[in-house]
C-alpha cells in the first residue's frame, strides 16, 4: 500500500495520526513515485462510484463481484473510494483475490469513518471530497455508477455532467443491476421529454445490465473517441 498525499500541508499531522490508526505506511522516494505513476497510467483503469452499503438484495453484491472479475479478465486497474464499506469493498476485495489492481482515493476526513481499505495495492489519501472527486477522474478511462445513495449519484452525475460540457471525452455507464436505476433512467427521459436535456446528452449515458457487456460498450466508446483527457483547469 502506498500513502501518496496529494499536497495535504499538514502532512506530517496526517501521517502520524494514521500511523496512530494502525495505517502502515510506505516510505518511497519522488522518483519511485513517478515510476509507480508511469507504471500505472500504462494499465487503463475504470473508476466505479457504488454504495458504502450493501443493499437489500444479495443481486448487488453478487454483480459487484462480476464487475470486479470483468475488470480483471479485460486487464483493467479499478478506481474507487478506498473505503472498506458496503458495495466499494466488495469489489475492492473482488479485483484483489483476482490479483488485480486497486487504486483508492479517500479523503483524510473519511479514513476513520469509511475505515480506509489497508490491503489495497495503492491508496490515495487527499484533503477533500472535491479533491477525491478530481483524482478520480483524472486517474480514471471511464466511469461506472453500480446501485448507490446519494453519494454514488452526486459522483457519477458530476463526471456525466464534465462529460457534457466536454471537460472529458470518457465513457460513463449505469450497471442497472436488478432494475435498481430503472426510475432514475425514466426520469432521465421525462427531462429529455420536456427539454431540459438535449438528446445527444442524454446519450452519453450509457446503459446495461450486466458488466461485460457494459465494459464492451466502453470499448467500443473509446475506440471511437480520440482524445479522451481530462483537463482539471475546465472544473
Ligand atoms: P453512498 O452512495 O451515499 O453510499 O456513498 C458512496 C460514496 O460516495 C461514499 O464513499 C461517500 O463518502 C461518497 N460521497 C458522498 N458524497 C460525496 C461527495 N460530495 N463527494 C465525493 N464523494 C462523496
């Protein structure tokens, strides 16, 4: 696990009071970081924004699993918000038992409450949720909402909505497991319906039930896009 602080000042506060935590930390040099940095920007990731609960049915956490299994056999590094809760932790745990990577990005305000996943291969520990939302996407080739609250759906809006305005030309996708975006997905039509959402821009949402065919989708997205960087001074 590595510890790379995205310019937090109080540095030396925060890595003693995870150390307090039982957060082990790995010194590394700033050209062993770099390194890492080049090593991973080498492997495409997938950022997915999913609920720091469980749901009531077993569907999610069982999808959950397929998502991770599906990042894995189509080598993709996962993205997520480093916590070890609810549905981020299961897929969390999915992508690792497959051997896969795992970058996490959490902010310091939420170590203890979403009690940060220790076993991930790189976590991320920023100053804000602004800043955890711009890491992740900068980190992230494209974006996936599994079934959530409020907070999957503020994350997963956010990047829709740079995507709209073309700060990033990423693919984003709804894991419509069980149904459970079914409404939102009507709603989204209704706002089509009486014009307060171009049609071309509620395209941009892409939309399947199950994860290899949703990460098919991104493929053939990507293929189609040029350039799909994301430019943090547009935000
Ligand atoms: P939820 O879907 O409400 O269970 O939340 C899922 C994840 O979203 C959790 O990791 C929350 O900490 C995170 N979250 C909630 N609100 C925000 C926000 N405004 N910016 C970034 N992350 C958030």
């Amino acid at each position: 696990m590595v510890f790379r602080n995205q310019g937090c000042s109080g540095i030396v506060e925060l890595e003693s009071a995870l150390a307090r935590k039982g957060y082990e930390k790995r010194r590394i040099s700033p050209a062993a970081v770099e390194v890492e940095n080049r090593a991973d920007a080498a492997v495409a990731k997938i950022c997915v924004f999913t609920g720091s609960r469980q749901g009531v049915r077993s569907q999610y956490a069982a999808a959950a699993r397929q998502l991770g299994a599906a990042l894995v056999e189509r080598g993709y590094g996962l993205v997520y918000g480093g916590g070890n809760v609810g549905l981020m932790t299961v897929i969390a745990d999915a992508v690792l038992e497959l051997g896969g990577h795992v970058t996490g990005v959490i902010p310091d305000s939420l170590v203890t409450k979403e009690v940060a996943h220790q076993g991930l291969s790189d976590l991320r520990i920023v100053r804000s949720m602004h800043e955890r939302k711009a890491v992740m996407a900068e980190l992230s080739d494209g974006f996936i909402a599994m079934p959530g609250g409020i907070g999957t759906l503020e994350e997963f809006f956010e990047v829709l909505s740079w995507a709209q305005l073309g700060i990033h030309g990423k693919p984003c996708g709804l894991l419509n497991t069980s149904g459970y975006y079914d409404q939102l997905i009507q709603f989204l039509d209704y706002a089509v319906d009486q014009d307060f959402l171009k049609p071309k821009h509620r395209s941009l949402l892409i939309l399947e039930n199950g994860p290899a065919e949703l990460l098919r989708r991104f493929e053939a997205f990507m293929a189609k896009r040029g350039d799909q960087r994301f430019d943090r001074s547009k935000i």
